[in-house]
C-alpha cells in the first residue's frame, strides 16, 4: 500500500503599514496558520514574514522576497506556498511563476479544512457553497492551483472539470446550493418553533477555534463527540439535552469554532448553522484561559456574536483549562466563570450561571386551582419547582416558583402566601 505522502509547505505573510490590523501577517498569526496547515495533513518546513509600506501589486510580497522564498522551497523540498493573507488571482499566478510552486492563501487553506470536515449534508452543502463563492472570482485562470491532479490540500471540494466550465454553470450551482439552504434554514425553524412550544430554553457553546467546547459538551452531556486538540473540529452543529438542575432541562448546542481572518464567505454561507445563535437564550462563549493570546481571540468572538446573534442574549464567559493556569490570571466577574471541561472543576458554578440566566423572571407564588384544573398539577411538576402541594376543600393549594408563561396562565388563582 502506497505511503500517503505529507505536503511541505513554505509559510509566508506581510505585514504592511496600510493594512488594518485584523489583515496583517504576525509571528502569532503564522503560528495558528501553521496549526492550520497541519490540520489539512501538512507540514511547515519554513516561515518568511515580510515587512512593506505597501504589497506590490504584482507579486504581492516583491519580486527579491518571493525569489528568497523560491530558494527556501527548493531548500526544504516544499512544493507548496501558503500566504497569511488573502491574495488575488493575478498575484497568486504571479507568485506560482517566480516561486515555481502551488501558491495558496489563507481562505483557501481553512476552506480546505472544512472540506475535510464536514460530515452532515448540511455542513458538506454549506462547505460548496462556500467554496464556489471564493472561487467564482478566481475563475480566470488559478495558474497550478487549478491543474494540480490526484488531490492534495487546496483541491478537495468540487471538481477541477467542474471549475473549468464557465461562470454562468457556477452561478447556477451556487443558486441551487442557496435554495438548499434555504430549505434547511426552514426546516431548522420548524424545529425551533417546536422547541419554544415545549418551552425548552436553548443554550449554545461559542468561542475561538479549539478552546474545548466539544469536549465541554462531552463532559456536560456525554455525547461523545469526537474532541480533538486540532483547529476546526467540529463544523457540524450538534444539539443535545442536558439537565441543569432538577427544574431546567436545555438543548445544549455545540458551534463551529470562530477564527481571525475568517472568510466572509464562510460567515455567510455558515449561516443557516450560526444562525442558532440568533435564537439562543443563552451564549457561552469558551475561552482558553492558557491562550498567550486570549484577549485578541475573545475580541474575535465578540465580534462575530455582534453581528450574528440577538444583542438582548445574555453572555457567560466560561474560561475553559483553569487547571493549567494560577487561580489570579483568572477573571471574576458576575458573568464569568472558570471550569475544566477536562477534570470537571467548576462546573457546578457554570450550572448555577446557567440557571440564573434563564430562570430570570421567575417568581414564586401560591395557587388555588379547582379540582377540575387538576391537570394542572403534574404540569407544574415538569415544568416549575413546587415546593407543596396541599388538597383542600376550597380546591388544590400548589406553592411553587414559575416562569412568566406559567404565571400568565395561572395568575388569577394566586393567593397571598401564608
């Protein structure tokens, strides 16, 4: 059996004076674009990190520059170059004919990854869509990225024959993948809708890519998914129930991890999946709380749940691997709170943030319903916290806390409490 063969890569960035700061190449962010590369089943043999005033326009990094990282392929038998930044297509065939190697830029790269990843129907249909949009632009002439044959990271997802037809055929395609969508997002909303009928309040883990949710959603639920220390682990949103006390149950959703520079096609074509956000009660967003770089990564987050989620949803700051870091670099806060999804500490303290959140309005009170309201009765056993029940010839005495819902329907029987 043939050995499957790992593709060496040369990385390389700019960090340019008239970039904003979320487009500039860093140190930091090779790092993670290493970490990428190596969740795609690569390997990084060399980084080049190039400072301008400007890219040139033509070969992006400058002519000496992408010689130097010619040599440097050569050097560590790379095959590949993997830019930090987002590239255009004449840049990209310019770089291919100086660095003769397969040029590719981020968004391609996490792309890829997401090709690789996901699972469902929903999440491969998202993923296609996602890819055609990013392609639609380059179709005129992607130089070696568009000839490579028999596979590699950067070609998984449609088919070179399928992007060699013209752009009338791809724009169709990406029509037909939206209806899709479209479709799921209806479907999900009947869910939804179902969801809110049985009054089951929705809780979803958010957060930067590999901060531990899936591993979190494992401890809290045992649902067994599969947790890895990679980047993009999970693309496929998974829902599970989880009993928070003996009084609240939620459906705990699982999110695809946020990620600097995430490609805006991923944003949208995403969207039918993160749009659980948006009908959240409650976010979590998880936070490694060793990241050397966590306050960047959560000001990432906190921008993505700006623009997907309902403002009026609270936000727990859970910081996930307190284990692995002294108790004072630990923020403390009404809001926050620090576990180990790994070793389980804190997470009785997240349960009581959680149940907080959603049982806010909640109130206690005494009814005297009429026996033939009995019905009523194991109702509020499910769905409230009944602290007594005393049958009394005047009708069915219940003492019990309730939620607005609840309290609406049965509020003209309350009693003054004794």
């Amino acid at each position: 059996m043939e050995e499957h063969k790992i593709e060496r890569a040369v990385l390389a960035g700019l960090n340019a004076d008239c970039f904003k700061k979320e487009e500039q190449a860093t140190e930091q962010s090779l790092d993670e674009l290493e970490a990428l590369l190596e969740t795609a089943g690569g390997k990084c043999v060399a980084k080049v990190l190039q400072n301008r005033h400007a890219p040139d326009p033509h070969s992006f990094v400058g002519e000496g520059k992408a010689a130097e990282i010619r040599e440097l392929a050569k050097l560590h038998e790379a095959d590949m170059v993997i830019f930090d930044n987002d590239l255009s297509p004449s840049q990209i065939r310019a770089l291919e004919e100086i660095t003769e190697a397969t040029v590719l830029d981020r968004s391609a790269l996490i792309l890829d990854i997401f090709a690789q990843r996901a699972r469902t129907a929903e999440g491969r249909l998202q993923v296609e869509l996602a890819q055609y949009k990013y392609l639609l632009p380059k179709l005129s002439g992607m130089g070696k990225s568009m000839s490579r044959l028999g596979g590699g990271i950067g070609t998984r997802g449609p088919g070179e024959t399928k992007l060699e037809t013209d752009r009338r055929h791809i724009r169709a395609r990406i029509d037909r993948l939206e209806e899709e969508l479209e479709q799921v997002r209806k479907l999900r909303a009947v869910e939804r809708r179902r969801r809110q009928k049985n009054e089951v309040p929705v809780a979803a883990l958010v957060g930067y890519t590999n901060t531990g949710k899936s591993t979190l959603l494992n401890r809290l639920t045992g649902a067994d998914i599969p947790a890895n220390d990679r980047l993009f682990d999970t693309l496929d949103t998974t829902t599970r129930q989880l009993q928070v006390s003996d009084k609240l149950t939620v459906l705990l959703s699982d999110t695809v991890g946020f990620i600097a520079k995430l490609p805006h096609h991923l944003v949208d074509a995403f969207r039918a999946t993160l749009e659980e956000l948006s009908y959240a009660d409650l976010l979590i967003h998880v936070i490694d709380a060793a990241d050397p770089e966590r306050e960047e990564h959560i000001q990432v987050v906190d921008r993505l749940i700006g623009q997907l989620a309902d403002p009026e949803t609270p936000v727990l700051r859970c910081y996930n691997k307190a284990d692995l870091v002294e108790p004072e670099a630990l923020p403390v806060g009404q809001n926050n709170v620090s576990i180990s999804a790994k070793t389980g500490q804190g997470i009785d303290a997240l349960f009581a943030l959680m149940e907080r959140e959603l049982c806010k309005g909640h109130r206690r009170a005494v009814f005297r319903l009429p026996y033939s309201m009995g019905g009523q009765v194991e109702t509020l056993h499910d769905k409230a916290r009944v602290f007594r029940v005393d049958y009394t010839a005047e009708g069915i005495e219940i003492e019990a806390e309730v939620d607005q819902t609840i309290y609406g329907r049965l509020a003209q029987y309350e009693i003054p409490r004794s």
